[in-house]
C-alpha cells in the first residue's frame, strides 16, 4: 500500500512539472518566433526575424536614440511586403516631423520612412532576365563583408546589415565586419555592441579611435578580416536577390578581377527602391567620377547584358576584391582623408597594374542616394581637392596638366607625401595613364586632340535615370478646394519657374488653373511646369511651388488619400515630404500651404473637377 501511495505521489509531481513545462512554452513562444523560416524572395533559408530588444527598452534621455532604438516599429515577418511604401512618411505628428526633421539633418535621408520600414523588406528583383537562369560554382570563396559608418541612421545601419544575413548563404558569409569611424552618436557606442553581442552572431564592431577617413577605416576592417574576398558596402545599403554569387564568381575566376555591382536607387525621401539602367564608370578632367552609357559595341547580344561589362572606373562604395589581392597591391592609400578621390585612385591603380574591373549585371545592390554629404571633414579642410592631388602625382603623369587648367588653384596646394605611392608603382611595373587611355578608357576625350563623348547619366542624388520623353495625361482640369469653392492657381505666369500656389475665383479660361494628372502622379500646371515640394525638409518651410518636371517621383509626385470612398473629394499627399497640401487661411489669394495631413479634415480636402479624361 504505502508503494502505490509512493508512485502516485510521484506520477502527480512528473504530472504537474509537465504542465509548467508546458507554460512556459507558451507564454514564451513569441520570443521563439525568431526562429521561423522567412517568406522572402529567392532559395529559402533559416534566417532570424528583426531581434527582441529587451535590452535597449529603457532608452536614454537623448531623443534621437529614442527615435531610433527604444521601440522600433517591427514587420509581421521579416521580408514582409510594404504595399503601399509612401504612406509610411505621412507626418501625423509633431513627434513624426521631429524624427523626420532631425533625419535629415544628421543623414540627408527621411530617417521617418527608415525606422517605420523595420530592419527587414522585400525589394524588386530588378535583374535582367537571363540572370535568373545563371548558376555558379558550388565552391566559391568566403566573403567579409566591411561596413564603414559614420554617425549612421541605426535603422539604415541594421537594415544594411539583416540584408546582407538574410541575402546571403551562410556558407559564403565569413564574417560582417562593421567598422565605426569615431562617431559622436551615443548609439552606436555601446549600445551598438550589446545589440551585436546579443544578436548577430557573424557580426564584429570595429571602433576608431580618432576620425580616420573612409579610407583608413575600410583598411582598418580589411586588416582585421579573414574571409577569402573582401566586400566592400556602404551603410545604407540593400542587397538584391542572389548579389554575392556572381560577384564571388567573377573573383574567383582570377586574383585579379574586381567585381562592381549596378548600383540601384534607393530614393533618399521614399526609400523607394528603384531599379538602375545598365551603366559603367566614367570620370570627367575634374577628377570627378561620373556614369557612362555602356557603349553599344559591348551589348551586341542579349547575353552581353547578364555578362561582365569592363568598367574604367568605379564608384567605390560597393566592390569586391581579393583579400591578397587587395593587400597586394597597396589597399587604400593611408594619406588620404575623410572621404573623396579614393574611387578614382584605386580604379587607376587597378588598371594600371594589371588588375581588371568589371560591371556585375546580375548581382545588385540597392543604395540611398542622398542629396547631400551629411558631414565635413574636421576643420573644414578640403579633402577632396588633397586627395586628388595625392592621385594625380602618382597615376596621371603629363595628364595631370589637364587637371589642373580645370582648377590652377590646386597647383601649388599641399598633398603630403606621396613616396609610398610611387613605391608601389615601381614594385608593381605600373603601366603608364596614357596606355590607360588608349586600351581602358579610349571613349575619354583628351582636351586638345578633338572627338566628342556621350554625356554621362545623372543617377541618384534624388533623381532617376529617366530621360523625359513626354508625359502620358490621365486627366485635366481644376484643382478646386472643397470649403471655399477656390482654385489652386499660380501666384504668377503658369510658366515662372519657383512661383507659389494661391487660391483663387475658379475661372475656366484662366490657363494658370488648369492641372494636368500624370500617368506618373504629376501635377502639371498648363502643360508646363509640376506642383514641386523639393527643398522643403522641415515644416518651416510650407510653401510648394512650380518648377520644372524632372519625372523623378520624389517632390513632384501627388497621391489622392481618403478615409471616405468618395474619390472626388480627397487629400492631395506628397510622400516625399510627408504631408498633405492644405488651404489653412481658405480666401482669394491666400497662399497654399503644405502640412500635417492630420490636420483638419474639411480644411485639407481638395477635389478635381476634370475638364476631359486625357489629351
């Protein structure tokens, strides 16, 4: 008897531990969920969801840090799809302009699009058909990925870094090295290495100990990597579907082959990932860099546009090299500063010393194209210009007077020693910058011996590579106010670029109040110039004007928003900045102005009276 009481004892305590076990499972089965596989384009593979940031929930007095890291918006699943990406920058909010505001100040991009959008999205596979059907080789070397930042959008940072984890097999990822060059963000101090420690397992923080310059910090990552090829990637960046292997491929096939990703657009106001044209790398006598057209005689089949496209130069943000190689041939030049001219140095150095540089068609990168540099060097000290002068003294030979008709002023400017450099060059037996000329770039006009180029692509920067070949109508007619019964018109000629936007007494004959709707959401006044918001990165400045159509989206761009199904009478909304147009003061001749679409409701609704459904 007393046997059996023991064993019921027992069978009750196993009995009750069970359930607790069981509990606990479920009460902790969101913090398991990051182990679930991703619905995401491209082979699957067992990859983390965006990480719980217990760590980092109570957040620091800075505002800018509680922007960024205290609560992060997270996606339902990593990968997940944006339906409608313009939406994500509506400033409800004070607090949304703030972020938006501060964004734009520290990173020339709108920061409130960035944290909303997560560590994790879907982006278009925008490779050319014939890559699809590409394979490579099982055994392809191991890539370390370097990553360079200075004071970073923590959202864009950690985007850039899930997107390489999420994109890239395992096998072929050694290692993410991401290297801080002395940033004053508090951020991305300590609180970057926890969230590192604790999340990204391939992941390794850097820190400089003084500004040192893209240059010396992509060597200093470089020096501590151990992957077979480096790869080299700004810090607001996005890979593609299937982005290392042809580059991986291309290296392998010789020590010497540097392989360059095409560069797509990342719209710095809508983060809107757009896909790039087929283009190489050029620079102008300003030794400044610049996109060629690939010129005709390379794309004679359709193959040739998923095949390696011989590239004079490079942009330098994104690349991948040799290891050795790049130790080799004498990485970056360590007299350079901060940021400039290293692109062009290194392209020639390439070259020149029997190196080959290629344009990768099927592996693509998307990248924010910013405005703007959001930074200086120290002291205001123009490196750029120095930079250029450590490279025209060592690569140039008497090409380098071309150089300097463009600017004599840098003549007789210091550019610091430049032995080393020369060293390498006797080492490596460099070729000279003429045989450069003739068998790299022949397309490059010398000054002086005639002939005639292409111009080059104007690409990023807010712009598209859209060349504007007419504008397909959707509609035309009245923007008419809906309380006052006014008309959006322009404060002068319908053809005065920069003129402000008023209201009006409607009248039909009046040609400075007719609006043409665009297939590609313009609003273009009289046939001439669009309804433009560009320049307008805070709310102080409210006033959207005219200027000229550039087919680019962004500023120019206008959607139709409503909570009702009443689509004649709707809020006009900019996505590029967040807000909605609006009649504040709703009397003849008052201006229109640009705010928060949350503002008063019959205030901001506008509607169409169309004269005709297109042309």
């Amino acid at each position: 008897m007393n046997r059996q009481f023991r064993w019921f004892c027992l069978g009750t305590i196993l009995t009750s531990l069970s359930w607790v076990c069981i509990i606990i499972f479920y009460s902790n089965i969101d913090r398991l969920s990051h182990l679930k596989p991703a619905v995401r384009s491209g082979p699957a593979r067992l990859v983390p969801r965006q990480p719980i940031m217990h760590h980092l929930n109570h957040a620091p007095d800075d505002p800018l840090f509680r922007h960024q890291i205290a609560n992060p918006p997270r996606p339902k699943g990593q990968g997940h799809e944006v339906k409608d990406l313009s939406e994500l920058g509506m400033i409800k909010t004070s607090h949304d302009q703030s972020i938006r505001d501060d964004g734009y100040s520290l990173y020339a991009f709108n920061q409130l699009i960035s944290d909303r959008l997560g560590f994790h999205r879907n982006i278009p596979d925008t490779r050319h058909k014939l890559c699809k059907a590409k394979s490579y080789p099982t055994s392809l070397p191991s890539a370390s990925i370097v990553i360079c930042f200075y004071n970073e959008a923590w959202s864009a940072l950690l985007r850039t870094v899930y997107s390489v984890i999420d994109r890239t097999p395992a096998n072929l990822l050694h290692e993410i090295i991401l290297v801080d060059d002395f940033s004053i963000l508090d951020y991305l101090k300590e609180k970057l290495d926890v969230f590192v420690e604790q999340n990204l397992a391939k992941v390794k923080v850097v820190h400089a100990k003084k500004r040192e310059g893209l240059m010396r910090a992509r060597t200093l990552g470089a020096d501590r990597a151990s992957g077979d090829v480096l790869v080299f990637l700004d810090s607001h960046c996005e890979m593609n579907v299937d982005w290392i292997e042809p580059l991986l491929a291309h290296v392998k096939e010789k020590q010497s082959n540097v392989a360059i990703p095409i560069i797509d657009i990342i719209n710095s106001d809508t983060l809107e990932y757009q896909a790039s044209p087929l283009v190489r790398g050029g620079f102008n006598w300003g030794l400044h860099f610049q996109w060629d057209p690939v010129p005709p005689s390379y794309l004679t089949t359709a193959a040739d546009f998923a095949n390696p496209i011989k590239s004079p130069t490079m942009a330098g943000g994104l690349f991948a090299i040799n290891r050795k190689y790049f130790n080799e041939i004498g990485k970056y030049d360590q007299g350079m500063d901060i940021w400039g001219g290293e692109n062009l140095e290194i392209s020639f150095r390439i070259w020149q010393c029997g190196g080959h540089m290629d344009i990768i068609p099927c592996s693509r990168v998307g990248h924010i194209f910013r405005s703007r540099r959001p930074y200086g060097a120290p002291g205001g000290v123009d490196t750029i210009t120095r930079n250029s002068l450590r490279m025209v003294h060592v690569w140039l030979d008497e090409f380098k007077e071309h150089y300097f008709k463009t600017f004599p002023q840098a003549r007789d400017l210091d550019y610091g020693d430049i032995s080393d450099r020369l060293a390498i060059r006797n080492r490596l037996q460099c070729k000279s910058f003429k045989w450069y000329l003739k068998n790299v770039y022949p397309e490059q006009v010398v000054p002086g011996e005639g002939g005639s180029r292409v111009p080059p692509f104007m690409l990023g920067a807010g712009r598209s590579f859209k060349r504007s070949r007419g504008k397909e109508v959707l509609n035309r007619g009245w923007l008419r106010h809906i309380t006052s019964g006014l008309c959006a018109t322009s404060a002068e000629n319908s053809h005065t670029k920069g003129a402000k936007i008023q209201l009006s007494e409607c009248d039909n004959s009046n040609k400075n109040q007719v609006w043409i709707h665009t297939k590609d959401n313009e609003l273009v006044l009289a046939d001439l110039l669009c309804l433009d918001t560009e320049g307008r990165k805070s709310l102080n400045e409210r006033y959207p004007h005219i200027k000229k159509c550039h087919g680019s989206h962004g500023s120019q761009e206008w959607k139709w928003i409503s909570k009702s199904h009443n689509k004649a009478m709707q809020n006009l909304y900019n996505p590029a900045s967040g807000l909605c147009l609006a009649a504040v003061d709703a009397q003849d001749g008052k201006p229109i102005t640009m705010e928060l679409c949350s503002s008063h409701v019959n205030v901001l609704q506008f509607k169409m009276i169309w004269s005709n459904k297109g042309r």
